[in-house]
C-alpha cells in the first residue's frame, strides 16, 4: 500500500510539474506579442503579466496605468502595449490616439471590452457592459431618461434627500467630534438613488436600511470576489468557457425582487412616478410595441432589473466619493471654501432663499471646484474598450487585432503636466470660463468621452451640487487631526483616504 500511495505522489509531483512547465513555456510565448509587432510594452512577468497591483496590495491598478502612463510619456513613446496576465493589452498614449479610439475612430472600440455572462447573469448585461447592437439599441432607448426634462422631474426628490442629509447632520454632528463625512454623503447618495432609480423613499442614514447593506457588500468584496474578478479580467476566455458568473447572489437576488416587486405593483395599480424606473416601464409598456418584446422596440425585465442595478451601482460609490473629495479640499483651502459659501449664498439670495433646478446653473465657482475635484481624484481611474475589428494604428504598420482589449488611463491624463501645470495642487482656475477653453480635447476624461459618454453625468452633477450646498451653509470645515497626513489613498478600483476622510465641523449660526 506504502509503495502504491508513493507511486501516487510522484506521479501528482510530475504532473504538478509538467504543468508549470508547459504554463512557463506559454507565458513565454505569450510574452512575445508586442514584441513582434514592433509596439513598446511593459515588461511581463509570470503570472501577473505588466499588472503587479493585481498581487500588490500597497497600489491600485488605476495609479499602476497612471504610472505606466507617465513612463511611456517620459520615453517619448505614443503608445504601448502591456499584457493581463497572458491577456495583451493597448493602451494609446497620444492624445490624438486617445481621441481616435474614444471618438473618432468609435466604430472600431465601441465595446467596454468587460466580460459578461448574460445567459446566467442578466443582471450583468446592462450599459456600461454592453457592445455593439445592443448598446447602441439600448442606449437609444434611455437616453430620454436623462433629459434636462426628465432632469427637472426629479429634481425634488433629490431636494428632499438633501434636507434628510440636514436633519442627520444637526441630530448627530457634536462639535467636539471629528467626522468621517464619506459615510454621511454615501447614505446622501443611496437614498437619493434608491428613490430615483427604484422608486422607493428609502431613508438610508438608518444603519439597517437594506439599500445601505447591499451597498457595503458591493464595496466590501471578498476574496472570492476578487478572485472571480481576477479571472474575468485576466483570462475573460476561461471565464465565458466555464460560464463564470461574478455578481454575489445576494446583491442578485435584492435587486431582482426590488425591481420587479415595484414594477408589478405599478403596473397593477396603475400608480406613476417621476423617475428613472417610470422611464423603464413606460419603454417596456410602449404601444408602440405591439406588446412585441424584440431588440427594436421594446425591453425586458432582464433589462430593467440590469439597468436599474448599474444605476445604483455606477452613481453611489462614484457620487458619494466626490462629494467628499469637494468637502476635503474645501477643508484644506479655507478661502477657497468661504468664496464658494458667499456664491451658495448669493445665488439663494437670488432665488428666494430656495434652490431651485435653475439655480444649480448659477453655481458656477462651485462648478469649478467639482471639475477640479474630478481631474485630481477621477471616480473611474481607467476607461476599457475592446477592439471589435482589426485596427491599422494611422501612419504605422501596426494593427490592434480584434479582441484586444484597450485602456485609456484617466489618472495619468489628469496629472500629466503637458496638460495641467502643478497637477498636485488643487486649482479651480483651471476651469473659469477664460481658461476652460485652452483645455485640450480628450486629457479631461472623468466621464469617459464621446459616444459611450456617461449618461447619468447631469445627474450625477446635480445630486453633487446639492449635498455640497447642504453641507456648506450649514458647516464650516476644516481638517481634523484624525486624518492620517500625508495623504495616502486605499488600493481600492476608487480610492479613498487611508483611515477615512476626518473633518471638523463647525455649526454656522
């Protein structure tokens, strides 16, 4: 038995063996694909391929392509390639090869190039995810849902999350405490979300609000999270081979039941609501249709439950954060605090001491100070696409072949000094409205750019300007010293402050 069960561990041995032999010798051969297409790339390395943040907790991948970036800048290259684990990836470093490939050359990069498993994970085919036809014929669709129209219809629901954020801030601010503002801003975000997006008056600066637990899970990943996540990024041919799904059941199951639960009861009751989910049902129920439920003219639940999500998902972390990286900066330059507070003033002065969906058009310093905020700390720190047919790269003999994924690394456009002078330093000059006419095309990206523009962007800004006004004329702030200096930012995909964003906070009588 001894000599069979030690025939047995040799055998695994070798086979162990073999396998890392032959998984060196395709790396290596893999490893050669930029090379003989003559294009610069970073060197690999096995198993991580370019991407060291992947096993590298101490950065994030958008600071790796940002330094990526500014390395293939400084060496005079105008693009590179880099590769995901064996996966080859381009990433374009001239900003008219940035602009080809965001806009005028959109036909050939019209995909996100992020895998999705829409057979066995609906919810997981929504916009942001989507290519080709079907993008184009969903976006078509809900585009009208963002209309300045559709803008102002809802405008008073966010109103009235902001005086929610209000009454929080005066029950549970003490003046002798510092504050993570983030966490105040977050339950701003999903409660303003969950009511224009779903519907449902949802009060979630309750720690037990089931909109804010799923919100935590989405952000909190586990290790089998990431590590689907890994798997879908690096070897997204595995991941469609063995039908991977990445989304948590949990998060699947809630938002399922939210969407058609509340679709239902409108449909049976007949009850109509200004929102982004009314938008949804009317495309769904449009007469047009003939009741027919094809590509052309019309959409399924699958579909609303998956743009519902992506709404969700897409505007809380993103919206939440820059709201508190406006407060933060507005703690560090007090003068540049007080003048956006006089403008707030101002402009209600204005207005008959209300704000109104016009007068966030009148914020225009406060405008400024939100441009700034989303150069320095863009919500999403890379842009993907995906080549969708071969791609001769202009005056080269080179081609991006079909399937190649491609990033746009929005953090090192930001801080690339041919562009921003002292990109560090925090300057909401940059976009008055004598200077924002020499930004160049295409080097301030923080919503994407050109066809696949961020829908929700005016609302995003909306929903901003108003927790921002919420806070400023009622507080003073400035930095505590419970915030851990030099600022340091979490590896995170959107990073935050290490150890949180601490504030003080003084009541404005």
């Amino acid at each position: 038995m001894a000599i069979i069960t030690g025939n047995i561990c040799y055998d695994l041995t070798g086979l162990v063996f073999a396998f890392i032999a032959i998984f060196v010798v395709y790396c290596q051969w893999a490893f050669r694909y930029w090379k003989v297409r003559g294009v610069p790339f970073v060197e690999p390395r096995i198993p991580w391929g370019s991407l060291k943040s992947q096993i590298n907790s101490t950065i994030s991948m958008g600071e790796e392509f940002a330094q990526m970036y500014a390395n293939a800048k400084r060496d005079g290259h105008k693009h590179i390639g880099l590769y995901a684990a064996t996966s080859p990836i381009y990433m374009p470093v001239d900003n008219d090869l940035i602009k080809r490939v965001l806009a005028k050359d959109f036909n050939y990069f019209n995909a996100r190039g992020i895998y999705i498993n829409e057979k066995d994970e609906p919810i997981g085919a929504h916009l942001f995810a989507l290519g080709g036809k079907k993008w184009k014929s969903l976006r078509s669709k809900f585009t009208p849902n963002f209309s300045s129209g559709k803008l102002k219809s809802m405008f008073h629901t966010v109103i009235s999350c902001g005086k929610m954020l209000e009454n929080c801030l005066r029950t549970r601010i003490n003046a002798d405490e510092p504050v993570d503002l983030k966490q105040f801003m977050g339950s701003f975000t999903i409660s303003v979300i969950g009511s224009c997006a779903f519907g449902i008056d949802c009060n979630s600066f309750e720690d037990d609000n089931p909109f804010k637990q799923m919100a935590n899970r989405i952000v909190n990943r586990t290790l089998t999270d990431d590590v689907r996540f890994a798997v879908a990024i690096n070897f997204p041919k595995l991941a469609s081979a063995i039908r991977l799904t990445w989304i948590p059941k949990t998060i699947k199951d809630f938002f399922t039941k939210v969407v058609v639960d509340t679709v239902t009861y409108r449909e049976n009751s007949k009850v109509d609501r200004n929102d982004f989910l009314q938008g949804l049902i009317n495309i769904k129920n449009d007469p047009e249709s003939g009741g027919k439920l094809n590509e052309e003219t019309a959409i399924t639940m699958d579909e609303i439950v998956a743009q519902s999500f992506v709404f969700f998902v897409a505007g809380y972390e993103t919206s939440a954060t820059t709201m508190s990286w406006v407060l933060y900066e507005m703690a560090a330059n007090p003068d540049i605090q007080e003048r956006v507070r006089e403008e707030i003033e101002e402009v209600l002065n204005n207005h008959n001491g209300e704000i109104t969906y016009e007068s966030l058009y009148d914020l225009k310093y406060m405008g400024q100070c939100i441009d700034e905020t989303l150069r320095k700390y863009p919500p999403i720190p890379f842009l993907t696409r995906e080549c969708s047919q071969d791609y001769q790269i202009p005056e080269t003999n080179q081609v991006v072949e079909k399937g190649t994924r491609v990033i746009i690394p929005t953090i090192g456009i930001h801080y690339d000094e041919e562009y921003y002078a002292d990109p560090e330093v925090f300057d909401p000059e940059r976009f008055s409205e004598e200077n924002r006419k020499n930004i160049i095309p295409y080097t301030y990206v923080p919503f994407g750019e050109g066809p696949r523009l961020c829908l929700g962007m005016r609302f995003g800004i909306i929903q901003v300007k108003i927790g921002i006004m919420t806070v400023l004329r009622n507080y003073r702030l400035s930095i505590s010293k419970k915030m851990q200096m030099p600022l340091k930012l979490t590896p995170a995909f959107i990073p935050t402050p290490e150890g949180g964003l601490w504030l003080d906070m003084e009541k404005i009588c």
